[in-house]
C-alpha cells in the first residue's frame, strides 16, 4: 500500500486538489490518503504554517500530492515548499513540457515535447543568504555531488527518452556553473548521453523559437524555475504544467502554478496541471495503467469542457469528474 500525503494548501489549492484526487480515486488502487492542512489558511488560524509534527508525518508517507501555498507575511517564515524538498531531499525537480492536443500556446505550434529536470536542493536556493540595511548577499553553491546526482538522472531519463541531454548554464560569468557543465558533460559522456550546452539568455530565446530541438533539458535551480514558468506559454497556460520533486526514497508531486488567491473561490482554477501530476505519481508508483490519464484528458478537452483560461467555462470540479468518468470507462474497457 501507498501512503500518500495530502496538501491541498490554500487558494486554488483547495479545488485542484480534490478534483484531481476524483481522478485518483478512478483507479481504485490501495492508497492511504494522509491530508494535511499547511499554509497560509493554517498559519491565520493556530500561528504555523507547518510544524515539526507535520513534517515527521510526511516522512512517514511515501509521496506527497500538494496543491499550492500562498506565502505567509512574517519575516521570518521559512517556504513550506522549500523545507519539504529539502527535508526529503527532493534532488529532482522534473517538469514536463508537451502540449496537450488542441491547445495552442503562444507560439502556435505543437511539435514539441521536452522535460526541464532542475536541481532542487542547492544553487541560488542553497539558503545561504544575508540581509543587511546596505547590501545582502545569497551564496550560489554548487557541489559536484549535487551535479552528478542531477547528471545521473537527466541521463537515465534521456535513455528513456531520445537519449538527447542540453546542459543549460551560465557558465561565461559564473563559476559555479563551470562546475555544473562540466560534472554534466562527464556524465553524459560516460552513461552514452549525446549532449550539447546552451546559456541560459540563449536558451530562453530558443526555447520560445525552437522548442523541437529540445528532449531533456538539465539546469540549475533558479534557471529550472524560470524556464519552467516561461514552458507554460509553449504549451497554452501555466495551468497546465505538472511537476514531481524526485529523491532517492520520497516524491512530492505539484503543479508548477501557484495558489492564484485573485481567482480562488471561484471554481474557475484549471485542474489540469494537478490532474498531470496523479499521472506522475502513478508513473513514479510503476502504475502501467497512468497514460490512459493522458487520453481521458484529450477527450475532455475535445468535448469542450475547458477552463476559463483556455477560453472555456467549464469548472474545476466539472473537468475533474469528466477526466475520472471517462478514465473508469477505459480502464474497464
Ligand atoms: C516553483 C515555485 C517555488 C520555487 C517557490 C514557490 C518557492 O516557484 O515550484 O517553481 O521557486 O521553486
Ligand atoms: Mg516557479
């Protein structure tokens, strides 16, 4: 059985979330459901947005499903997002970029299909940082071993996929990153890898001309992050964009959007991301059945039961049960 977390968070957390879990629930498979209430909403409430207890109860679980968390106003919180990727030592940050059928993003084309693995755990979010009233600093660490783990899984996913790695960096200014090319390019090379290497400024203007050109694409933590964002015009809405944090024994799995508070309440919010996210959980889980997500979803969009923000006015609670009726159809067919 899988032990599985729960965080909805706040804003269009809360209804992604549990539309998504409809099309979790559609498979009916040994899951124990763990929720949790972590956030804003929580932090209103009792003073914490997280606690010590809450984290031991997320290691005791297998993999996390979590919504979106709006930022607490105190100087001195600490991102709840942040503290679980690296009190699991969520090293992979795997962000799937494929246009779903039917949805043109800005670009107009759909020949694409490329993941962003971002490093998670160090770079500029290495959490060395000072603020003082004249200047402030943020130490950008990069260790080799914090390269060849991120190397080593970009690689395997590249054998997987077309065995095509683009190692983006900023390495002509930073020092850091001459470390992170440099530990990537060994590794493709020794694991078979055909690589090349882009700067960041550059591949984010190629990403908006050439998306074709790319399959696995690796970079640092803030790189990953922004590219990541940026993705989400290729493929129509940031609203579509899935996320698994990945480590060696936990997986966090969120949709690359945030909790939206100017359009929470509304029933509006898009689930699509968060329902890719179930599908990246059932892959993480070895659930061979995971892709027929992808086909309920074609389905959905073909009828025209859309999101507002893919022009539609369907809700989220709406996409959510159409996606898990079709899905139970398929997988009793
Ligand atoms: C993301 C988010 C987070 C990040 C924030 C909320 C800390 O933007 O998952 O992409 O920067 O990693
Ligand atoms: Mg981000």
């Amino acid at each position: 059985m899988t032990k599985l977390a729960v965080i909805e968070g706040d804003g269009i957390g809360r209804e992604v979330i549990p539309a998504a879990l409809e099309v979790l629930d559609a498979f009916g498979l040994d899951i124990e459901k763990v929720p949790l209430e972590l956030g804003y909403a929580r932090w209103e409430k009792t003073g914490t947005a997280m606690s010590e207890e809450d984290i031991d109860t997320i290691k005791d679980c297998d993999a996390v499903l979590f919504g979106a968390i709006t930022t607490v106003p105190d100087p001195n919180y600490k991102s709840i997002l942040l503290t679980i990727r690296k009190e699991l030592d969520l090293y992979a940050n795997v962000r799937p970029i494929k246009p779903l059928p039917g949805v043109m993003g800005v670009t107009g084309r759909s020949d694409f299909d490329f993941v962003i693995v971002r490093e998670n755990t160090e770079g500029l979010y290495s959490g060395i940082e000072e603020l003082h009233e004249d200047f402030s600093t943020t130490q950008r660490l990069v260790t080799r071993k914090g390269s060849e783990r991120i190397a080593e899984y970009a690689c395997k996913l590249a054998k997987e996929r077309k065995n095509r790695l683009t190692i983006v960096h900023k390495s002509n200014v930073l020092k850091s990153d001459k470390l992170f090319l440099d530990v990537c390019r060994e590794t493709a090379s020794a694991r078979g890898v055909e690589s090349n290497d882009m700067l960041v400024d550059a591949m984010a203007y190629s990403l908006m001309m050439r998306p074709e050109n790319y399959d696995v694409v690796v970079t640092t933590n803030l790189f990953g992050d922004i590219l990541s964002d940026m993705s989400g015009a290729l493929v129509g809405s940031l609203g579509l964009l899935p996320s698994a944090n990945i480590g060696s024994k936990y997986a966090f799995f969120e949709p690359v959007h945030g909790s939206a508070p100017d359009i929470a309440g509304k029933g509006i919010a898009n689930p699509l991301a968060a329902i890719l996210c179930v599908k990246m959980l059932l892959e993480w889980m070895g659930e061979k059945r995971a892709p027929l997500i992808d086909e309920a979803i074609s389905y959905v969009l073909q009828k025209k039961i859309v999101p507002p923000d893919l022009g539609g006015n369907s809700t989220t609670a709406e996409i959510g049960h159409a996606v898990a009726e079709y899905l139970k159809k398929l997988l009793m067919a």
